[in-house]
C-alpha cells in the first residue's frame, strides 16, 4: 500500500536494509523489537545515536546483531534528516522516482517479478551518494514495493485492484 509517512517510509528502509541476507519472515518477527530498539523510528533520535547505542543494540536479541546494519540505521536517520532539510520530506524524494505515482505492473506470475529495476538502481545510486547505506538496488526494488511506490501484486490478487 502507499505510504507517505516518512517515520514510516524510515522504518521500511531499516527493516529492508536488516533483511539482507536474511529470510524476510526473520524481520518481520523482529519488527517490534525494531521499534523498540531505534525509538519508534523516529529519524531524528536515532540520528542522535553514538558509540554506546550501538554496543547496547549489539546485545539487543530483538533485533539482528550486525554491527554494520545497525550502524546502517543510524547513518541513514542522519540521511533522512538531510534529505528532508533539501527536499522537504523524505517522501516528496522516495516518490520522486516513480514521477510521484505508483508504478503498476501487470505480473501474471510471481517468477515474473524483478529482483531490480531501472527506477530501484537510481534510487540506490542517488541514496549512496546521499550517505544511506545497505541500498543496493535489489534493497530499494524491496522497499518501493513496500511502500507501494510499485505495485506488484499480481493480476489476480485480490490486493492488485485496491493498491
């Protein structure tokens, strides 16, 4: 479903960064853990997070103890932060990569679905440039179908019609 809540379109982001190399059913069993532990998602407290955040967030067994993921999380809260300053939210720059509309694909099959797109690879490149890390272009395909800035629900999905 589209989303235009940047706490919201910020906690996909961490969730889709921390699913990398792992099962997304792990995440989304972690989820609450998530919130807990990078303060609701709120971009500009964790933002804030040093050096002792993250040794407490090592020991933290609600989420995933990669050191580089959650040190991901933080760089990207002070991403996001920087990205609102210039665009004024971090929505209106997210959506800027599908013309501000979803993209609606017709996929018949679920084998038919891309792993990356030309959309997701500028979004990664841009979001890399930007500072964000763990946005590679498989990453960012993830999170626009998140945050539906694509829908790629199949044709015969109840879901297709709705989003």
């Amino acid at each position: 479903m589209p989303s235009h809540d940047d706490r919201h379109l910020f906690e996909l982001l961490v969730l889709e960064g921390a699913q990398a190399g792992l099962s997304w059913s792990t995440i989304l069993n972690k989820r609450e853990g998530y919130r807990k532990a990078f303060a609701g998602f709120d971009p500009e407290a964790v933002a804030r997070f040093g050096a002792r955040d993250v040794k407490r967030l090592l020991g933290d067994a609600g989420i995933v103890r990669h050191k580089g993921k959650i040190e991901a999380a933080i760089a990207n809260a002070q991403a996001v932060l920087a990205v609102q300053q210039e665009a004024g939210s971090f929505d209106a720059y997210v959506w800027s990569f599908v013309g501000g509309s979803p993209i609606t694909n017709r996929f018949r099959s679920l084998g038919e679905l891309p792993a990356e797109t030309t959309e997701s690879t500028a979004m990664s490149k841009d979001l890399k440039r930007r500072g964000f890390r763990f946005v590679g272009p498989t990453t960012c395909y993830s999170f626009m179908q998140a945050t539906g800035l694509v829908n790629d629900h199949t044709v015969d999905c109840f879901r297709y019609a709705e989003v």
